[in-house]
C-alpha cells in the first residue's frame, strides 16, 4: 500500500493571535517539516506560509487560519 502523505507530525495548541499552530513533529529534525511548502489536515489543503523551529516544535501559519479561533479548532489534528 502506497501513502499518499506522510504523517509529519500534530498540532499541539495555538501560538499568538495571529494564527499560527506550534507542531509536535514527527519526522527526524524539526528542520524537516520547513521544507515542505504545502500541508493536508484532515481532507483540507493548506500553503504553508511561514514555518520556523522553536526548540523541538515548529511554529506553522497556515494559510487561511487567520485567528486564534481558527488555530484552535485544528488543535489534535495531525498534519501530512
């Protein structure tokens, strides 16, 4: 069975206002996930607009979550 996305890791909570997510990632260096331009949560495509390592987390903005609100409503969801 082929995958189509690799699991890379779950959103854990929300960063700031502005929309951002920290991602608990699952690939081997924090690094990995900032390499990728483009991300799948649950059936819904996102561009990754800005992506930067925080410790052993990375801090994501998504395109179109734009508040905390919406940050907050993909927490627990796992990013491919």
């Amino acid at each position: 069975m082929k995958l189509a996305f690799i699991k890379a890791g779950e959103i854990v909570t929300t960063h700031g206002v502005k929309g951002e997510v920290k991602v608990l990632p699952w690939l081997d260096s924090p690094e990995d996930l900032c390499d990728f331009d483009r991300c799948r949560i649950g059936t819904k495509d996102y561009i990754l607009e800005q992506c930067r390592v925080q410790k052993t987390c990375n801090l994501v903005k998504l395109s179109g979550v734009d508040t905390m609100e919406a940050a907050q409503a993909l927490r627990g969801s796992v990013i491919e």
